[in-house]
C-alpha cells in the first residue's frame, strides 16, 4: 500500500510528464508549420534583374 506522500508525488509527476508531454507536441507542430512555409516559400523577382543577369 502506497502512503499519501508516495501518492501525492506520483500525482505531481504524472501532472508534469502531461504538461510537458503538451508543450512538446505544441512546439513541434509550431516548427513543422514554420519549416514547411518556409520551404515552399517562392520570393518574387522583379523581370529587370532576371533579364539583367542573362545579359551579363
């Protein structure tokens, strides 16, 4: 039989490892998003520099 103590610590780290387990999945997710909008990212080059450097 577990005491309170025993108990009332299995509680807190069950509590800590669900909050934890959160705000990894959060933070992930938030750097996937970050990644991917970043790799399809197209910048926009005005005609005259791309006409430019084929001339040189």
């Amino acid at each position: 039989m577990k005491t309170m103590t025993q108990r009332m610590f299995n509680e807190v780290k069950e509590g800590m490892s669900r909050t934890v387990r959160s705000a990894a999945i959060k933070s992930g997710d938030i750097a996937m998003e970050t990644c991917c909008s970043y790799l399809f990212h197209e910048p926009k080059i005005p005609m005259e520099l791309l006409k430019a450097s084929a001339e040189k």
